[in-house]
C-alpha cells in the first residue's frame, strides 16, 4: 500500500501531510514568512474557516525545556510541506485542547497514560 510519503511532496495537499505526521508523530519541514522550519505538528484545527495547525519549532534555540511550548500556523501560510523520517515525542504539557474557545479541533496527536485523546 502507497503512504503520502511515497508521493513527491508537490502532489499532496499540505492538509493531508500534516495529518500523517500528527498520526505518526513525525516531523514537517516547510516555509513559513520565508523561513524554513522544522515542525513537530500536535494540532490540525479550524480557526474561522480556515485550517492551522498546533506545533512545536524543533528548529527553535529554546533556553531550557520549561521554555518550548506549541506555536499556531496557518496552513495556507506553509509551502514546501515535507514528511521527515524524524519523529518526535509530543510535548508533555499538550492536552488535546484547541488554543482558542471558538477553534474546532479536527485532528490531535493521540495522548498516552492518564490523559484522553483530543
């Protein structure tokens, strides 16, 4: 069976990249505001209409481990969507809950131990 993987990265919606690597926890590079990322995706939401996701800059310098938290990207502001062979561990403080009250989560990384998949 072909995976999106397998695909040249031009022929696959950016939506549908995203939605691998949440479910196989692995990695995204793309650009975003001209800037080439490494993102950890945790979060696919609906925010007005409009598709973001809920990821973590593993590309970022971040000071200390307390400091990393979750950024919001608006899908349609990504280019270049690839899949990474890297995986990534989700971060502990994420709990499935979309950043704002009106966001409609559509898609979350699936959450182990005491806490409930969103």
């Amino acid at each position: 069976m072909q995976q999106i993987s397998d695909l040249p990265p031009q022929a696959i919606a950016p939506e549908k990249i995203v939605i691998e690597a949440i479910a196989r926890q692995r990695l995204i590079c793309a650009r975003y505001n001209g800037a080439e990322m490494v993102l950890a995706p945790h979060m696919l939401f609906m925010r007005h209409g409009d598709l973001y996701i809920s990821a973590f800059n593993a590309a970022k310098n971040w000071r200390s481990l307390e400091e990393r938290r979750l950024g919001h990207f608006k899908l349609a502001g990504l280019s270049g969507v690839r899949l990474r062979e890297e995986g990534f561990v989700p971060l502990p403080d994420f709990d499935g809950t979309p950043p704002r009250e009106d966001d409609q989560n559509l898609f979350a990384v699936e959450l182990t131990g005491n806490r409930a998949a969103a």
